[in-house]
C-alpha cells in the first residue's frame, strides 16, 4: 500500500508538470500570434491613412479643375502648350541634369 500511495502523487505531480508546461507554451503561442496581428493592424492604419490624405488632396484637384489656373498648369506642364507670342528659353546645362529631357525638348522651339 506504501508504495501505490507514492505513485499516486508522483504521476499526479507529472500530470500538473506537463500541463504547467502546455499551458505556457500555449501563452507563448498565443501572444506572438497577438503581436503579428498587432502589425499587419498598424500596416494597415498606416496604408489607410494614406489612402485619406491621397483621397482628400484628388477631391480638391477636382474642385479646382475647373479654374483657369489649374487648366493653365495641365496645359503648361502636362501637354508643353504655350500661349501666343510666348517664348520658351532652355538653360541646356540644366537639360544635362535632367533626367526627362522629353519635356524639355517638347517646349523647345
């Protein structure tokens, strides 16, 4: 009887042992698992905000594509029109640094 009433307690202290041990690598799992979501949370904020500041910056280009200014800017810079009697210099030490030496060319006369 002396011996199955030490057996008893040892395979219990086992089976509170492996469970301990289960348990936290268990924790351990489940915080890592927390803190990867956590990140792909704060990537996503971060995407969504700049999606905000590029939704908010098109809505006033399109409030402003009606002025003369804005029609003049696309003009000038997007399409290389200039206005009557207007004459474009080109620095051509500055066309030597540019990388888009297609624009330039297009406003040249």
């Amino acid at each position: 009887m002396n011996r199955k009433a030490r057996r008893f307690p040892v395979i219990l202290a086992c089976i509170i042992l492996i469970s301990v041990i289960y348990g936290a690598v268990s924790i351990g799992r489940s915080i890592s698992m927390r803190n990867q979501k956590m990140e792909i949370i704060k990537r996503n904020e971060k995407i969504i905000s700049e999606l905000d500041n590029d939704i908010k910056n098109y809505n006033s280009e399109i409030e402003n594509a009606s002025s003369s200014d804005y029609i003049e800017k696309v003009a000038r810079e997007d399409l290389g029109m200039v206005k009557p009697r207007e004459i474009i210099y080109v620095d051509k030490s500055m066309e030597k640094d540019n990388k888009d030496s297609d624009k330039i060319s297009k406003k040249d006369f």
